[in-house]
C-alpha cells in the first residue's frame, strides 16, 4: 500500500516520491535535476526508483 502511495505522490510531485522511498540520498538529487531538466525523466526515474527493490 506505501508504495502505491508513493507512486502517487511522484506523478504529482516526482522528487516526493523519491524522498520517501530513499530520503535525501543521491537518488533524491538525481530525481530533482531531471525533474529540473523536465517533468518526464523525473517522472520516469521517479517511478524506476519506487518500485525497484532494494
């Protein structure tokens, strides 16, 4: 169920999603300049990042 929330919350807000899969780690960074660079590769690196598994 949390990551369902999680995959909501990054096609609202990409970064978010992240966060609170990773916290401030290097994915978090990583999400916020593509989401800067574009909507679309944070989303898809968003998305990648929640439902991947550790």
């Amino acid at each position: 169920m949390a990551d369902v929330v999680r995959i909501i919350l990054s096609i609202i807000i990409p970064p978010v999603g992240v966060f609170f899969k990773v916290g401030f780690g290097m994915h978090f960074w990583i999400n916020i300049m593509l989401t800067i660079l574009g909507y679309f590769p944070g989303l898809i690196h968003a998305i990648w990042v929640v439902v991947s598994k550790d």
